[in-house]
C-alpha cells in the first residue's frame, strides 16, 4: 500500500493525504470473502492501475469527485494468475 502512495505522491505531488487515501479506497476491488468485515480486510485490493490514473486526472486539473468517476469496468482489467 505505501509504494502505490509513493507512486501517486510522485505522479502528481499536489495530492493531500486526504486525497491519496480517497483515491486508494476508491479505486480498490473488494475482496470476494462474505460478509465483509471491513475491519478485518479492509477496502480491498489495491488497484494501482486505476489509482494512478485517477492520480494524474487530478494533475490535469480535474477534482477529486471527478477523478473519482473514473470507474473501471471489470471486464477491461488484466486477470491475475490468481483470478
């Protein structure tokens, strides 16, 4: 989690910690485990394709609420080995 905010922190330098945490929670894909306990997995599992882009959005001048519409559907997302 901390390199995904050090690459977001260094792609675009103006981000507050505020921002930077609101884009990783937003840009993480729940884990499939039920019920979700967020106090024992968290938002999920870090997406840091998705947060970068959502990082340098912001650098082009977007706001946060507007970076954060940029949703990504499942199907466009490279499987892991272990999906």
């Amino acid at each position: 989690m901390a390199g995904v905010a050090a690459q977001l922190i260094g792609a675009n330098p103006k981000l507050t910690p505020d921002e930077v945490k609101a884009i990783l929670l937003a840009s993480a894909d729940p884990l499939p485990k039920e019920p979700r306990d967020p106090n024992l997995q968290g938002a999920g599992m870090v997406d840091p394709d998705h947060a970068l882009r959502m990082a340098l959005k912001m650098k082009e001048g977007a706001s946060l609420e507007q970076a954060l519409q940029l949703k990504e559907p499942p199907s466009t997302r490279k499987k892991s080995p272990a999906d």
